[in-house]
C-alpha cells in the first residue's frame, strides 16, 4: 500500500499542512484519520472511508479522492490498487 499512497495520496497529505489534517505518509497518521476521524475500520474495508473515497463511491464527489482535476495531475486508483488498498 506504501508505494500506491507514495505515489496518490502523500503529495496533498503530509507535511506542515496536510489537506484535511491527515497524514498519509505514516501509517500512524492514516490510523489516527482526518479532523472528522478515523478513515480506516480494521475488518471492514468496504465500511471504510479511504476505500469509498479512492472509489469514487460517496455521495459527495467532494470527498473523492484523488480528486478529479487536481492540481498535481494525479490520476483515480485502479481496481486493482483500491483491492491491495
């Protein structure tokens, strides 16, 4: 998983600023989640929320993740890294 959050997800969430105060480049800050809370229920990668969002699978496309048109031109997860995520 390191290398597919490496490559989609550290850009925007580590650092001084992460977006949504999450920090993606540790796996203590993906365990401790955003502002909102956790993103990740052990036993229950459908109930968790980085799965629906690299998914593309919330109501709110605000949420998705990556984003669509991000400034860093990175592109949405594949079936397969979202199954090994």
């Amino acid at each position: 998983m390191k290398p597919i959050f490496d490559a989609s997800c550290v850009k925007c969430h580590s650092g001084d600023r992460p977006k949504a105060r999450l920090h993606m480049d540790t796996l203590a800050g993906v365990l401790k989640g955003t502002k909102e809370g956790p993103i990740v229920k052990p036993g229950d990668s459908a109930g968790s929320f980085i799965i629906q969002a690299v998914a593309h699978a919330t109501k709110d496309d605000k949420t998705w993740m990556p984003p669509l048109n991000n400034r860093p031109g990175i592109k949405p997860l594949t079936p397969e890294q979202i199954g090994l995520i």
